[in-house]
C-alpha cells in the first residue's frame, strides 16, 4: 500500500500538504499585489483639477458680468475666477450685470487646475464692498486672432476640477446638463506636445451659444472664431455654424 497521507476534510491537513498549501497562498499574494501595482502604473493621470467642496472662503474683487462671470481678485494679485452656481448651474446673468464693475465680497468653494480658477458660489453671500485698493478694470484685447481649432467641447466646471478627468464620452451626460444649466462652455485643445489649451466659448458678439453647442459636446470638432483675451482669460468668439464634427 501507498505510504502517502490520506487526507479527510474534517482532520487536521498533513504537514506536507500544509507547508504546499503555505507557499501557494502566499505566491498568490505577492503576485496580485506586483499585478496592482502594474496596473496602476499604466493609468494616465486624470487630471490636476481640485474641488475645495464644503470648504467655504471669502473672495473680494472686481466682478466683471461679460462675456462670462467673472471675479478679478483683490487679494491675490489680480488673480482671475469663473463664477458658477451650485450644482450644473451657471452664474446669475441678472445678478452679474447688478454687480457689473463693481467691488464686490462673496463666499465660495475653490475650484482650479493650476491654470484656470473658478469659484462655486455661495448662494446669498455676495454684496457690494467699498474702500481703498480697487481693482484696475480689466481691458479687452483689441485686435482678434482668426483661428480654426480642432477639440473636444466641454463644460468648465467638471473639467477644472470638479471631476477628474471631466471629458470624453463618459462624461458626455453630465457635461451637457451642466453647459444646458449655464456652465461656461469650453474648447479643450490638445498641442502637438500633449498639453492642453483652454478656450472659453462665446459668440460672434459675445452672446452665450450653450444652447447650441449641446449637440457638439464630448465630440472631436473643428470650429473657427476669433481669439481674444481678457484678464488672462482666453475667449474664442465661435461661429456655431462653422462647427464640424471631425
């Protein structure tokens, strides 16, 4: 007869057959966490973008109502910030134009990139703030650039930061209710090095054209406008007509 171990499920497992069991489980392991590790290496960096979400600061500056809502800041440098409303929904037109050009405090959560700044407002919490050290009023760029430009249109809020990364096709849904809810609307373009450049969207007059981008959005496109700036802000007067799926 054999002199192998008999094993029976509800003994103890021979010694031999223990240490084998050992040193399987253990290969198991290590192999699954080199194979966790593999894995995240390969993963592409999401993005830059931070939400300082529930944590609440006080902004002063000059609030400038068009194109778009924006805050130049008091505080740090002439620093520029898009103004937004909670959720997926865009700055008060009406309440940017009562406050055009003038001095204003507001609390908001901090949303930035490293390049761009935006502040979710807090609803309620903006007022008018005279005194010493006004902010210069910022100028237009006078002479436009005519450009054409190949990019993915996405809404500026997600894609600053609130959601990392706040592009492509899976985030189509949500990019389109929040430029539909008055997001400022924004032409991501990627240089032949790989970085990216930010080109808010407006009309040939200035006027806001969401509505019509909503088809486009979270899709390759190719789109003309003039190019022009304003407090380092970086403004593409687009024709909707010109746009074209690529």
């Amino acid at each position: 007869m054999s002199e192998d171990p008999f094993f029976i499920g509800w003994e103890a497992s021979p010694e031999r057959q223990t240490s084998s069991w050992r040193i399987s489980l253990w290969g198991s392991l290590v192999l699954c966490v080199m194979l966790g590790l593999l894995l995240a290496g390969l993963q592409t960096n999401p993005g830059k973008g931070i939400f300082a979400f529930g944590e609440i600061h006080r902004y002063r500056g000059l609030l400038i109502s068009d194109p778009v809502p924006f805050l130049v800041s008091k505080e740090s440098g002439g620093h520029v910030y898009l103004l937004v409303n909670p959720l997926k929904y865009g700055f008060s037109v009406d309440l940017a134009r009562e406050h055009h050009l003038q001095q204003v405090s507001l609390q908001g959560s901090l949303i930035d990139d490293g390049r761009n700044g935006m502040i979710e407002v807090l609803p309620g919490s903006i007022s008018n703030e005279l005194g010493s050290g006004e902010v210069p009023r910022p100028a237009l760029s006078s002479a436009g650039t005519h450009l054409q430009l190949r990019g993915e249109i996405v809404d500026s809020k997600c894609h600053l930061g609130v959601m990392n990364p706040g592009r492509f096709k899976p985030h189509r849904a949500c990019a389109i209710q929040c430029i539909a809810g008055g997001i400022p609307p924004m032409l991501v373009v990627q240089t032949s090095n790989g970085a990216l450049r930010h080109y808010l969207l407006v009309g040939p007059k200035g006027e806001t054209i969401n509505q019509t981008l909503l088809e486009f959005v979270a899709e390759p496109v190719s789109i003309r406008g003039t190019y022009r700036t304003i407090a380092g802000l970086h403004l593409l007067y687009a024709d909707p007509n010109s746009i074209e799926r690529l």
